[in-house]
C-alpha cells in the first residue's frame, strides 16, 4: 500500500456508534458477572487503549470498584501488515496482581486471526481456575485461523480490509482518530 492519508479511510462506526455498542456490552457483561466480588481486565496495549477506557468507564458506572484493570503489552503485527507472531510482555506479574477467585475479561481492539487473544486467554487460564473470557470492539472475520470467537464485540467484518481509528493503526498511524474506518485505495 501506498502512504495513506485520513482523505484514504472511508468511516464504518462513528463514535456515537461506537459508544452506544460499548455501552451495550457493558451491560451484557455486568450482568454475566454479578455474582463475583469483582473482575479482572486485562487490556492488550496499545491497540485496545481508547475501548477500554471507555468500556471501563461504562463498567464502573455500572458497579463503582467492581473492576480491577491489569494491562499486557502485545506485538503481533508492529508496523508491518502481517502477523510477525505473537509475544506477551507483562504476563509473568499476573500471577502476583491477578484476584485468581475471579473472572477475567481479556479486552483488545480487535480478533483478526484469534492468534492474541487464544495466546492470552490461554496463559490466564493456566494461573486461574475462574472463566477467561474476551472483548473486543471489532470482530474481524477475514483472517482467522484459529477457532476462537469473542464473548463480546461490538461490531464485525468479514473482509480482509484494513481499518484504523479508535486504537486500531496502520503502520503505527490513525490510532487515535475517534471513528473506525477503512483503508479503501
């Protein structure tokens, strides 16, 4: 691909779209875990930085202290546009950090191929005996290649386009923009 410009993204969600499908699965999961003292998030950096703070925001004004955040740093793709494999930064303290009696939600930006948030859930699962499940604000259809679907997403895609804004990036840009959008040139 060419360099690209913001004049190349063709807008799919805007932010109020974005908000009120936040605010939707919110809900959906305060109330699959209200029966627990509290939860575990765990935020894969840096792509999932503007959803959960927005989706831990909603959280919290659902149930104020209910939920406890615990960020992982995540490469998968750096700056270049396939997957260069994954590695876990940060995993070796959740054992010490985690409230192990309680469920723990992985949050990302995306599932694309499945291969981060699998590698995750599966590291968390060995040091906890409570559910591992996953949220993310874009489930991606185009490349999976494992059999691995999001317990919450707010919105989905089955083509292999690329998109960018609301943490996702192209080559490390776009990530802040306030909307989702594609990549169409």
């Amino acid at each position: 691909m060419k360099d690209i410009t913001v004049s190349d993204i063709e807008v799919l969600w805007d932010k109020n779209q974005i908000d009120n499908e936040i605010s939707r699965i919110a809900s959906e999961i305060d109330s699959r875990v209200k029966n627990y003292d509290s939860v575990n998030l765990i935020p894969i950096l840096s792509g999932s930085v503007m959803f959960v703070s927005d989706l831990m925001s909603q959280l919290e004004n659902l149930r104020p202290g209910f939920y406890k955040m615990f960020p992982l740093i995540v490469k998968s793709y750096g700056n270049e546009l396939e997957s260069q494999g994954t590695k876990i930064y940060g995993d070796e303290f959740l054992k010490d950090s985690l409230d192990l009696d309680s469920p723990t939600i992985v949050v990302d930006d995306l599932m694309d191929t499945g291969e981060t948030l699998l590698k995750v859930s599966q590291s968390i699962a060995k040091i906890s005996s409570k559910e591992v499940l996953t949220a993310v604000l874009l489930n991606k259809h185009g490349k999976r290649k494992h059999v691995i679907e999001p317990d919450y997403y707010c919105f989905s895609l089955n083509d292999k386009s690329w998109v960018v804004g609301y943490g996702m990036d192209y080559k490390g840009k776009f990530r802040g923009l306030n909307y989702v959008g594609t990549i169409f040139n």
